[in-house]
C-alpha cells in the first residue's frame, strides 16, 4: 500500500511536526560526519518553501544516565543546520513544556524550530525509564499536541522501532506522511528489491554471521547471486574444512554455515582467495593465499584476494539489480581495502549499464564516498539495522505507522 507523501500535505500557516533523523557522532560539541543531517535538507527546504512551519526532532546517542545529557545535546546540531539552510533555527533545550509551547505557538510561516534530543526522555531524576524508546503514550500523544494534525517521518534510520517521536506520533495525528528520504528508502530497498529486475545479485560483508544470517536467508530466496565476504566468509571456510589460520570466525555458526551452502548451492558465491597478514596491523606482512590450500597459522584473513576479486566482478558484470552491505575486509586498513574499493567500482559500471544500485550500511557507505562514486550510484541508504530489516522483508514499524493513501 503506498503511502501518504509531503507532496501529498497542504502545509501553508501549519505547524508541521518532523521526525529527522540527526543521530551524527559528535565529540566535543563538533560534528564528525553531517551525513544525515545534509540528507534531510530536500524535506525541510520543502516544508519552509512552501510555508510550513517546522517543528523537528531528533535523537542523538544512547541516553542512560544524566551525565549522558551533557554530551548529546541538539545544540550544535541546530546550529550546524542553520548554517546549511543559511537560516536562523531556534533551538528549545528542553523536550516538553511551557517554554517549548511558547516557542512552537510563535512560529511563523517559514520558520524552523528544533526540540532537544526526544532521548532525554528516556531519564528522569536519575531513573532510566525509556519514556522515548519504549513508546510511552502520553509523551508521542503530547508531542503530536503542539502541531496541526501534520507528521512528515523522514528517520528511515529509526523506521525499524516503535518511538515515541515517530510511531507515537504518528499515531495521534490525522496525516502522517514520507518525506522525500523516506521515501527513497520505500522505493529502493522495499519496492525494487520486492520486484527487482534480474539479474538480481546481493552482496553481503562485514564480521560476523550472526549479524547477517536471516538477511543472508531472505536474500537467497530472493537474488540470483549472494555474494559473500569480510569475516563472515571465514566461517564458511572453516564449514568446508579450509585452514583458516587466526582469522575471526563463529564456531557456533559452522554448522548453520554447511547448511547454507547445502541449500543455495551455486546461487552463494564465496572467495576463493584471501589477503592474509601476520597481525591485525596496515603494516603487518602479508599473503595472497587460496581459501583452498587454507590460511598459514599464525596469519589472518583480512580482504579478498585478486582471484575473488574477478569472480564477484564477473558475477556483477550483467546485474541489473545489486545490494550491497558490508565491507569485504577490513576496510579502514588501507592494505585490505582493495577488495571492498572494486566492489564500489563495479557497481558503477553496473548503474551506467541500468542498473539498480543500493548500499547500505555504514562500511559499505565510507567505502562509495571514499571512492567518490556514491553520487554515481542509484541508492545509499541512510539506515544499518533499518536497511537490514528492511531487506529481510520484515514490516518496519516507522513505516507502518504512516498514513497510506
């Protein structure tokens, strides 16, 4: 069922409540990464053209004592964001109230007003009571009070939990739409991979199995291709009997990996060869070794090798359709991140060819931009646990919860 969207909204004179989602790593008062919050400016540049007036909240952290607060305060969010709007953004340093109330009843058409962190909610008095997280319905039913009647959820980060600040409110309001990057992430990661066009070729990196197995399973059913790597795939050599060296692997996942393999036969594509290094270090020495003749002990697989390289770029070379999530080695090592950087090179190839592309994730993300190919791309999704969700064909409750048409 498709669902309601901002273009859908009258907003002139309105009080229009937005979820965005703002969970940026900040440190010291200064942002690391502004990522997300440039992601939400086409919804918010939006409802301001078109003379709303924006009521935005956010999370930021995990919020578990009172000291948390000091740290992940919205302020230099709300800053930061007025200076890529080139706009004044009143900020609200409280999350409930009669300064607040004030402050949202003296907007004007066009104006932008930002609520502290919606996690603050969750202490009181010292007492962890997940006010926010846990839904309490008398917070989402106060917050979707200060508005008229209006929701845009643009969070697709947080789609995959019922909060207060995006399921609660939604619930109390007469419309609550997608914004534009919500709707995005709709587009991509539920109808396009709900109907891909074939050949359809998933891939699947990063540490473990168990992070990843129940998208790993829906994929399968769904793709024509799984390719798999990063740490998981060591797992998978351990299941074919492979010396493996120190390389990180799940004894507890060998069996569920020897099924897997059992059930998909050819559709799982494994590497075959492996950079291994004598420590976890950039500079550490290194081997290009079959995942066959097995890694040498003492050694530790830490990227794919040429050979998988060519088998994953040959495996992608008719997509028409590909996922990505998850990194092939250890990214953040210059000297294991040739086989991550060719996976974002092919799928460039594979965009200008017509295909679809989407990543996902934060590796696979760093890795695109790092290339400097994620404009050259159909998708980079702004959700890690809502993408995976997502993919796996579960319904996510932010999405749910919007109106449908």
């Amino acid at each position: 069922m498709a669902k309601l969207a901002v273009t859908d909204l009258e907003l002139a004179g309105k009080k229009v409540l937005m979820r965005v989602d703002f969970n940026v790593p900040i440190k010291g008062g200064v942002i690391g990464n502004d990522n997300r919050i440039v992601a939400a400016l086409p919804t918010i540049k939006y409802v301001l053209e078109h003379n709303g007036r924006a009521i935005l909240f956010s999370h930021l952290g995990r919020i578990k004592t009172e000291d948390d607060k000091k740290e992940l305060s919205l302020a230099p969010v709300a800053k930061h964001l007025g200076e890529l709007l080139g706009k004044d953004v009143t900020f609200i340093p409280e999350t409930r109230g009669a300064e607040l109330e004030a402050a949202v009843n003296a907007l004007e058409d066009g104006q932008i007003l930002m609520v502290e962190n919606t996690r603050f909610e969750d202490v009181k008095d010292g007492e962890y009571v997940k006010l926010e997280s846990g839904n309490d319905p008398e917070l989402g039913k106060y917050w979707a009070s200060l508005g008229d009647d209006i929701f845009i959820n643009d969070a697709f980060g947080t789609a995959h939990r019922a909060h207060a600040s995006n399921v609660g409110i939604a619930s109390n309001v007469d419309q609550a739409a997608a914004g534009f990057l919500m709707e995005k992430e709709i587009k991509y990661l539920g109808e396009t991979v709900a109907n891909p066009k074939r050949p359809f070729v998933a891939i699947i990196g990063g540490a473990k199995v168990s992070d990843k197995i129940e998208v790993i399973k829906a994929l399968l059913n769904k793709a024509d291709k799984v390719i798999v790597g990063g740490g998981m795939a060591y797992t998978f050599d351990a299941a074919k009997g492979n010396k493996i060296g120190n390389s990180l692997f799940e004894a507890d996942k060998v069996e569920l990996a020897k099924q897997l393999m059992a059930e998909a036969g050819d559709k799982l594509v494994l590497p075959v060869d492996a950079v291994a290094a004598d420590a976890f270090n950039n500079d550490a020495k290194t081997v290009i070794v079959d995942s066959a003749a097995g890694i040498p002990d003492g050694y530790m697989g830490l990227d794919i090798g040429p050979k998988s390289i060519a088998l994953f770029q040959e495996v992608l070379s008719d997509a028409k359709t590909v996922v990505w999530n998850g990194p092939m080695g250890v990214f953040e090592m210059p000297n294991f991140a040739k086989g991550t950087l060719a996976i974002g090179n092919e799928l460039v190839k594979v965009t200008e060819n017509g295909g679809a592309t989407i990543v996902g994730g934060g590796d696979s993300t760093a890795a695109v931009q790092a290339l400097g190919v994620a404009d050259k791309l159909s998708h980079i999704s702004t959700g890690g646990g809502a993408s995976l969700e997502y993919l796996e064909g579960k319904p996510l409750p932010g999405i749910e919860s919007l109106t449908n048409k």
